[in-house]
C-alpha cells in the first residue's frame, strides 16, 4: 500500500495565486476542477500531461517536483521491469475554505494499492 498526501491549491492573494476558469461561478468550485486535473494526471501517472498541467496552470502544489521525480521512476520501472504501480488509486480531496479571506487550501490524498 502506497500513501501520498499533496497540499494542492494555496488560492489567494497573499499565496499569489488566483488562476480561476471563468466557466464556474464560484472560486471554490473553479479550484476544485483545477485541482482535481492535477489529481488525474497524478493517479494516471501521465507526466507529460501533468507538466503540461503546471505550465499551464502554475498550480502551486507543494512537492511538485518530488511528484513528476515519483511519476517519472513509476514510468520507467513499468517499462523496464514489467511491474505495475498505481493500478488502482483512490483519490480523496479535503478542502480549507475561509469565506472572509478568500484563502483557500486543498489537500489530495492519494491510496494506492496493488
């Protein structure tokens, strides 16, 4: 069993952070899909897609790099050495709201199994 806990979005002014969709009416609802992108990338263990992800986002995950550095081994032990990681994960999200400031902190918990 493989536990991965990622501080996701820090949204807000004073994070210097406010990438927003414009197609969802409320902030928290735009950060959720935002984030949950990332989460996909990550539980597909798709790098590609998940740098293109930062670049276009500039999501301020924290662990970012130890992340694609994660991704990037799961890949080549899959191709090399015929093993699979990540078959089946679970993606839980808990978020920190603070409706008078509008800061908002996601974090994603990633269960993996084999």
């Amino acid at each position: 069993l493989l536990k991965t806990l990622i501080l996701f979005s820090h949204w807000g002014k004073r994070f210097r952070y406010t990438y927003r969709l414009e197609e969802y009416e409320q902030i928290f609802e735009s950060i959720e899909a935002v984030d949950r992108e990332g989460m996909d990338h990550i539980a597909s263990k798709n790098l590609s897609n998940f740098h293109n992800y930062l670049r276009r986002t500039k999501n301020t995950i924290c662990g970012r790099n130890p992340i694609c550095l994660l991704l990037a081994t799961i890949n080549l032990l899959e191709q090399k050495v015929n093993i699979r990681i990540f078959e089946k994960s679970v993606v839980k999200t808990f978020k920190g709201p603070d409706a008078v400031t509008n800061q908002i902190s996601e974090v994603c918990s990633i269960e993996s199994s084999p």
